[in-house]
C-alpha cells in the first residue's frame, strides 16, 4: 500500500509517499481501507520527532480517518465488511489502509459525506474527553476556549454552545473572531488586540469563567488562573508555548480550582470505546440534527502531506486539514 512516510523526522518537507505492506487487523481490531485522513498537530509533533507513537501503534503518522471496512481481526463482531465508519486510529492514518480497534469506530453520521465523517474522530473525542468527562461542564456555565479557530476550537465552541454554555474564546485575527462566532462563540477575543484576562472578567462581572480548554500553556498559565471562577477547572490538551514555567499557584488554594490534563493516544482501547460510545449516544444525533458540525478549511491529496503539515504550522488556517486517500 502507499503511505506518507516521514524518515528520521525534521520539517514538513520529510514527508514523502512511499509504499510498504498491508497492516493485519488483530484480535478485536478492523482494517479500513481509508477514504479521508484528518491532519492533527500530534502529527506535526510525531513527523518533528517530539511525539513518538506509545508501544504497540503504527509508527505511520495519522489519527483519524474515514472509510471502509475489509476485513475482521479475531473475535471483531461490532462491524461487517462493507461498513462506512470514521475512527480513531492508534496512528497508521496516513496511509491506504489502517487497523483501528473496533470500539474506537463509528457510523458515518447522517447525511454526511465520508469528508466531512473524517474530520471528527480526534477533535469530538478531545472535546468530549477533556470538556465533558473530565471538566464537567453544564449547562449555565461559562468557558474560555483558547485555539478557538483550531479544529479543536471549533468544536468545543459548538458542543459547548449546544449543551447550554456561555462560549468565551480567543484567536488571533478579525477574520477568525467571525468564525468562531459564527459557530456559537458568545465573546470572541483578539489576544493580538486585547487582555483575555480583563476581557473575561469584563463580561462575567469581574468572576471569572468556570472552565479553561488551553493548548498554549506557557505566558498563558498564570493569567487563566486569574481568569478562572471560585470551583474552576483548567483543562490542559497541549502546550504550543513550553510547559516549564514559574506559576504561582496561590490561587489554586483560594479559589478551590482544578487543573486536569490529559493525551487521548495513549489511553487503553476500552478507554477510548466508552468515548465513542458516549458520542454516538450524545453527539451523534446532534451532527445529524446539523446543530453541531466540523468546519474544513482545505483538503490536500495523501501526496500533498508536506503541504498540509506546512499549512497547520503556519495557523492561517480555521478549522480542519483534510487529506484524500481513496476519496468518497
């Protein structure tokens, strides 16, 4: 089969198509032949060498895809050859074919395009994880989104808004504070313009909002502490600034706050199951209802990949990086 493959690692330019065997599907996993892959800034991280795929995965970039499935690893009941599904992959998405363990697979939602159903396995089981499960998030409640015109940001300005959630969010141009309200942002900030922090504390009478989803840590750190509510929940995906930083964490006591974190590749397979199946129960019917659903900014060809990568790093983009394997 051909793949991306991306050598010893270094920049956008390392990807190169190549060709290597078929993956064999093991107990309790499907091979799919893939339609569309999503492009993730894990991969940009895996490709640069900073991100190494855990013990047993692919060592091929990709996260998530979209297509058909061909055959059945042992004691694989859940889908039959011949099914449409968009998984979660262990890695293995930049390819022609990929094992995914069947729990971590979905049905294409109704009345979207195989596309559109690639561009949502890493972004809503992210969300869900991060938002939902571990930040608690309700109704009536308020949370600043940093990213906002990410895929990832997107997507929790949606979900947040549909479950009832005062949307705050951040981003770095006019043109993304009109994305992201479009969407269902409430209050989008130009941190390019204005504080985050005083603007948030302006909107929600000087106490705070009740969670953070941050992916940039660093300068951010200290201020979202400031930014948080009595009870707050810092949710912590990633650290596009470094990680080590001086934080005075008084405040942590003061105001009773939580600060979580958390990787979605790493976790057990039963982990990642009960996330698909918490999607397909509360999520699914509301990208089939339209209410919520993934915005894609460009689809690039599999040979394309270096192209991609170029374009997520650069973040002129809003919302998802496609790449087209065997198409629709």
């Amino acid at each position: 089969m051909k793949f991306v493959d991306h050598g010893t690692g270094g920049g956008p330019e390392v990807l190169r198509p190549s060709t290597c065997a078929l993956p064999t599907p093991q107990a309790g996993e499907v091979l799919v032949k893939v339609a569309f892959a999503g492009v993730n800034r894990p991969d940009c991280l895996q490709r640069s060498g900073k991100y190494p795929p855990p013990p047993g995965a692919s060592s091929i970039v990709g996260l998530e895809v979209s297509g058909e499935v061909v055959a059945l690893g042992e004691g694989a009941t859940r889908w039959k050859l011949g099914d449409k599904i968009c998984a979660l992959t262990n890695g293995g998405a930049y390819a022609e074919y990929v094992t995914v363990p069947e729990g971590q697979a979905l049905p294409i939602p109704s009345g979207y395009s195989m596309l559109q159903a690639a561009a949502l396995p890493e972004n809503y089981f992210t969300v869900w994880t991060n938002v939902f499960q571990r930040g608690k998030l309700k109704a009536g409640e308020s949370i600043l989104i940093h990213g906002g015109s990410s895929g990832i940001g997107l997507t929790a300005i949606q979900l947040a808004h549909a479950f009832g959630a005062k949307v705050f969010c951040t981003v770095g141009n006019a043109d993304k504070v009109a994305a992201c309200k479009k969407v269902g942002a409430d209050v989008a900030i130009d941190y390019k313009t204005q504080d985050y922090v005083e603007e948030v504390l302006k909107f929600t009478d000087q106490k705070g909002v009740n969670a953070i989803l941050d992916m940039v840590g660093g300068s951010y750190m200290q201020r979202n502490l400031r930014a948080l509510a009595i009870e707050g929940r810092l949710l912590q995906i990633a650290f596009l600034q470094p990680s080590k930083v001086e934080v005075d964490w008084v405040s942590l006591m003061a105001k009773r706050l939580t600060f979580t974190g958390s990787t979605l590749r790493p976790r057990s397979a039963a982990d990642k199951a009960q996330i698909a199946n918490e999607l397909h129960a509360q999520v699914w019917p509301l990208l089939a209802a339209g209410t919520v659903a993934p915005v894609i900014y460009k689809v690039f060809d599999l040979n394309e990949a270096a192209q991609a990568h170029a374009l997520m790093e650069s973040s002129q983009h809003i919302g998802k990086i496609m790449l087209t394997v065997a198409g629709e």
